[in-house]
C-alpha cells in the first residue's frame, strides 16, 4: 500500500487490516481529522473490519446509518459470506445490512481509494483482503443552503442561486430543464487542488466544434490549484491581456439554464456559486433576466444600458476635451458658468477628473471592505462631505463633481460586474487621450476600441455577434426584446463559428 499505483500481488501474504490502515493514516500525515473506526463483521466477530473517512466531508446521518449497519446487521453475516469477497464485485452481504446499492462500489486502485475519501467517501477494509475495498458514498458534510443571489438580483423572477455545491448547483439547473439532452460532464482539474468540474449543456442544440474547444481549452491548462471559477476564467479567454471579458459568469441557475438552452456550455466549478458560460458576446452583458420577467417594454432598459454605456466612457473624457481645446463649441451661458466655477482652481481639469475618479474607487473599494452595517453609511457621506469640502476650498469644480457622479451612477447600471471593470480602464484611457489631443484623441480612441471589439472572438465566434456579421434573426433579442409570439430562440452560439467559415473559404 505504499506505492500510489494499482495493488501489487509481489507478496503472496497479504498485509494485517492494522498495517493497510496505518499506511493509509500516514499517506494523510496523521492528520487530525481522519477517522478511522474498528469493528467486526460475523456471527464469531472473527473478521475485522475498518472504516476510513474524514470528519466534516461525510454527512453525519450517512456515517450513523454505516456503522449501526456493520454493528446490527453485520453480525448476522456468515463468516464464510464475507471471506468470499474477491475485490472485484460487490457481495450480497452488503446489501443485506442495509447499505443501499447505488452507494457502494469496489475499487482496487490506491490512488482511486484516496481521492474517493477525498470526495467525502467512506472506505472499508476487510481483514485479510489485499486486491480491493468498498467505497461507500457518505459525502456531504456542511454546506451553505440555497439562497437568493447577492451580485446578481431581480425585482421579479426566481429567487434561488447556486451555492458552493456542485451536485447543488446540477440539480438546480436539471429542475429547469428537464430534458433527456441536458448531459453533464465531469473532469478534474488543478494537479494540487484536484477541483471537481461539470459541463453542462444540451445535446440537441450545442455545436460540436464549440464543446470540443472547451474540452481542449480546460485539459490544456496547467494550474496547481483552483480555489474559484475565475482561475478557468482566465485561463481559458481567448486573450490574456484583453481589456473585454470573453467568458460570462452567473450567479443565478435561471440564467444558465437558458445559456443551455441557447446552445451554449455551462462549466460549473465545486467550491464557488459563480459558473461560468461561454461563448459570451458584447451584447448579453448588457441582458437581464429582468428584461424576460417582466411585461415588454419595447427595449428601453436595454437601451438606457446601452446609453449608460456610453455616458460613462465618454462624459469624462467629452468634458476635458471641450474645457481644454474647444470651448468655442459650449453656449455662452454655459461656458461663462463653468468659467466662473473653475476661477481660483489651481489643477488642469484633466487632474481634477483623476482626483475625483480615483477618490470615488476608493470609496467604492472601502464601502465593500468596510462591515456591512457602517459600509455604505460612511461611503455616502465620506462622497458628499469630500465633494463638499472639495468644492468650498476651491480644488474642484461643482461641475466636476456632477460630471463624476453621473459617471459613477451610469457605471452601476449593468447586471454584470465584469463590465464595470473593463469600462474602468478605458475611461482613463480616453480623459487621457482628451487631455492630450481633445477631441480628436477622443474620435481615434473610440476607432481604436471598434477595432479591438471587432478582432475579439469568443470560441470561434465573433464578440460583437449580431452586429459584426449581422444576423438579422438575432436583432429580436439584442437591443430590443420582441415579445414572446416573435421571440426566435435561435442564437449566434448556434450559429457556425466564425473560424469554422473562414476555414471553409
């Protein structure tokens, strides 16, 4: 039992139950919370028997329920019964105990045994028996119960989110779709970590090029651990240093449960309520589940996201530039108003602007930190007395702080964070380019930023998919959402991979 491979019959004696389980005990270092129980099977309580699991992996009612089986009924058990378990099939006395069928399977492989305890399983050693053991499914242990998303929330809608669970998080999504095509599939990954992953999709709908990639993708990665979804993240985008997210996430089962059902693949990661969806394109970080739970609204939310969009990236930027390079194109009115207000300002309004925004995302950054009771009350009044005081003592304008706070406002208005994130950098980037060059800075940054949308791809597939190639099916749900009589479930994931055409040509 000292080699990590496949039992050996080099000796023809085989070891003492006390010596399997003390070398399965020294594999683990002794530590502390592996249990290890000894008990005996036969009506003469001659064959002993041991119990290995870890506390705090198993459910405690499924460990009660084992041991009182070995103790009661094992003691009804033929002696000859259980020396004729040979390792490779499971005997009749199990199930007579009162071990249920679907929890009990042999294994021979060491390294299968240690990673089955690891799982929350629980393993049987019997005295005598060196080509196999029993794995008892007994996992489950403390977990968070299923509750209502905290990034991702809705006015109407289901109020369930996934939890740290894995088999929680499958089961919510097949309670959505109850569909023989929805397959899951199961790898481990992280050579430290050994982190369980699910795919899920549909069968009946997902492309084959678009699952193959994602399988390449994840067993191509080289990473000893992986503690939450955003390790596969990263790892699996199509650009390293993009400035845009290729792959989504969701807190929220509804959500993934209708990425399935548009063909695309769900990955689901043991330890983090967060899954992720690919492929993602530009235009479903700007959808809401509230855009389908509630009445038609002929797309004026998504077109206020749409516009936040674009308040937030350019309005900085857009008020440097016309303060700095072309005042002649304010009103006289306005101009003179903003004049007065930045008289006795001793900073650029490029500075300003840098002051403010990065005071708001450190404000931003304490009120996350900060306990949940005094967060947000000392984020609200540390932005009005710093804007204030700011103000009075002439280091910024009024004007800058409105301008700031619209920005800070519209910059909260996506379902998903991922985006806040990106726009973040570019709006650096572009009150850079306006206080260099005006708005001529402004107009080739903007290029700049169609051109990399349009070089992006996610999977295979264009990220400003429906606009860049067009497809004119798909505009009944983009920026507008048709109503459910018009609504083509047809999406662009199910559509060919824009590399698969290329190819082709």
């Amino acid at each position: 039992m000292t080699d990590h491979s496949t039992n050996s019959n080099q000796d023809q004696t085989p070891p003492s139950l006390d010596y399997t389980l003390e070398q399965i005990v020294q594999i683990f270092g002794s530590s502390s919370d592996l249990i290890v129980r000894r008990l005996t099977l036969g009506r003469d309580h001659k064959i002993g028997v041991g119990v290995i699991y870890f506390n705090g992996l198993v459910d405690d009612k499924k460990i009660y329920r084992l041991i009182l089986s070995l103790q009661t009924g094992g003691k009804e058990v033929a002696e000859t019964n259980v020396r004729a378990f040979d390792g490779t099939t499971v005997p009749s006395w199990v199930y007579e105990i009162g071990i249920q069928s679907g929890d009990v399977k042999v294994e021979s492989s060491l390294d299968r045994m240690l990673s089955s305890i690891l799982n929350g399983s629980s393993i049987l050693f019997l005295e005598g028996e060196a080509s196999g053991c029993l794995v008892i499914n007994t996992s489950g242990g403390e977990h968070r119960a299923v509750s209502e998303p905290t990034s991702q929330t809705t006015i109407r809608g289901p109020k369930e989110g996934f939890t740290e669970t894995l088999q929680i998080n499958i089961a919510l999504i097949r309670k959505r779709i109850r569909n023989v095509n929805l397959w899951a599939e199961s790898m481990v990954l992280g050579s430290e970590t050994h982190t369980n992953i699910t795919l899920m999709y549909l069968k009946s709908k997902v492309k084959v090029e678009l699952l193959q990639e994602v399988r390449i993708r994840l067993q191509n990665m080289k990473l000893e651990a992986i503690l939450e979804s955003n390790y596969i993240e990263e790892s699996i985008q199509d650009s390293t240093f993009g400035i845009f997210p290729t792959v989504n996430n969701t807190e929220r089962p509804d959500v993934a449960a209708s990425a399935i059902l548009e063909g695309r693949v769900v990955i689901l990661v043991d330890g983090t309520p967060f899954a992720l969806m690919v492929p993602a394109l530009l235009t479903q970080f700007f959808q809401s589940p509230d855009d389908y739970y509630h009445r038609y609204d002929f797309g004026l939310t998504r077109l206020l996201r749409y516009l936040s969009y674009m308040i937030t990236l350019l309005t900085p930027g857009l008020f440097i530039a016309l303060t700095t390079y072309h005042q002649e194109m304010l009103p006289t009115t306005l101009l003179i108003s903003i004049a007065a207000q930045r008289e006795g300002i001793p900073f650029p309004a490029f500075i300003e602007a840098l002051i403010m925004e990065l005071t708001f995302l450190l404000l931003y950054e304490a009120g996350i930190r900060l306990p949940r009771a005094v967060g947000s009350a000392i984020s609200i009044v540390g932005a009005l007395v710093l804007g204030q005081a700011a103000v009075e003592a002439n280091l910024i304008s009024a004007a800058m702080v409105i301008i700031v706070s619209i920005t800070a406002i519209t910059s909260q208005i996506f379902p998903n964070p991922e985006v806040g994130i990106s726009l973040r950098i570019l709006r650096f980037g572009m009150m850079g380019l306006a206080a260099s060059f005006g708005l001529i800075g402004m107009f080739f940054g903007i290029i700049l930023i169609i051109l990399h949308l349009s070089h992006l791809e996610s999977f295979g597939y264009p990220f400003t998919s429906p606009f860049a190639p067009v497809s004119w099916n798909a505009q009944r749900d983009n920026v507008l959402r048709m109503p459910w009589r018009m609504r083509d479930w047809r999406r662009p994931s199910q559509e060919e991979p824009a590399s698969a055409s290329r190819n082709d040509s």
